[in-house]
C-alpha cells in the first residue's frame, strides 16, 4: 500500500468513512477491492455526482427537486440498514431541497436561484451519503440502489459527455443537448419539465425501495 493512503492507527478500513474495500453485487460473489482502488473509486463517484447534480441544474427548480425525492429515499434505505447517522443527514439534505423549492420553482420565475455552489454542494451530500449509507453495507444491491436512485442525472451526463466527444466538443463546453433542453425544445413550460423528470426520478426511487427488500442470496443483513 502507498504511504499516501496509509491510515491513522486503530482505524480500520472498514471503519473508515469514505473507502470502499468490497463491492457486492447481485448473484455474484463479493469483490474485495485494495485500498488505493477503493479510495479511487470513492473520489470519481463523489466528482461525478457533484457534477451530474450541477448539469441538470438548467431548468428552474429540478435539481433542487430531483435531490430531494433522491435524498429522502437514502434516508429511508439508510436507516433500514440501521445506519441512522447517515439518514439523518440525508433526511436533512432533503429537507433542506424541498425547503428551498418554494422560492425556486414558483408562476411568474424563481426568487432565488443556488448556482453552482449550491448543485455542487447538493452532489456532493448525495454522492457521500450514498457511499455511507448503501455502499458501506453488505448489502448484496449495495451498488445496484445509488445507480437506480441517480439514474435520470446518470442518463443525462453519459448522454451529453458522449454527444460531446462525438462532435469533438470540450465536456465542459454548455450546450442545450440535455434532457431538460429537449423538452423544452418540443414546447413544454419550465415548470412542467421540472414536474416531468421529478416524476422519472421518483419512479426510479420507488424501483430502489422496492430492490431493497429483495434477497438475492449474498446478502448479509
């Protein structure tokens, strides 16, 4: 192991917040990961949600909406697993979201508008609360339950970083090839398209409550 990613003593690495050492998958045995893959794996998730979240931030009202339906459903996974400290901060999360709602996505325009620095905070919640909540169990659909829960921002960026390097377009280059542009190009209000890929989202959610109470066999809770 590097000295970069040695760890303090007395602390394991399953009791480290933020690495991941086994990967459980669905009808497959579990996959122990060395530490510097782990840590690796951990740091391209949370630049990748952060950044997710902050591309679908175009439209008035739906990231704050998508992370909060996704927040409220860690909560409720998280504290199915027992880990209660992480469904606190993921019910808080949402809260927070469903909070700010009122003042962004209203008739006649948004109030207050959260920028980068809040989509980007918003990633950042989700992304740690999904490795803390579901990644560190052993629950055999410890991977299957964040990638269905984000699966509308997953669609949306792998579509629009491939269309990108397709047209040998920069990644970090704005377009309108989005979802949100798309549906706002074929004449839907603001607002609706919001309400739309709200309700995408939430059926996602409720695909990832319903998988939590699956036993495929692997699992140890």
């Amino acid at each position: 192991v590097l000295p970069a990613f040695w760890l303090p003593d007395g602390l394991s690495v399953k009791r480290a917040p933020l690495i991941v050492d086994i990967i459980d998958l669905p009808f497959v045995q579990p996959i122990h990961v060395p530490i510097v893959l782990g840590v690796a794996i951990v740091v391209v998730w949370i630049v990748a949600v952060m950044n997710m979240l902050n591309f679908i931030d175009g439209v008035d009202g739906l990231a704050a909406g998508q992370a909060a339906i996704i927040a409220g459903t860690f909560a409720l996974i998280a504290a199915s697993y027992s880990r209660m400290g992480v469904a606190v901060l993921a019910a808080a999360t949402s809260g927070a979201a469903f909070g700010f709602l009122p003042h962004n996505w209203r008739k006649g325009g948004a109030r207050m508008f959260m920028g980068d620095s809040g989509s980007l905070l918003l990633g950042f919640m989700l992304a740690v609360i999904s490795v803390q909540g579901v990644l560190k169990t052993t629950a055999a659909i410890s991977l299957v339950i964040p990638l269905a829960l984000l699966a509308v921002p997953i669609l949306d960026t792998t579509f629009v970083v491939l269309k990108r390097l397709r047209h040998g377009v920069s990644v970090a280059h704005p377009d309108r090839w989005h979802l949100h542009h798309r549906l706002l190009n074929v004449g839907l209000s603001p607002r609706r398209v919001a309400a739309i890929l709200w309700a995408w989202t939430a059926a996602m959610s409720a695909v990832a409550l319903a998988l939590r109470f699956v036993d495929y066999g692997n699992s140890n809770d």
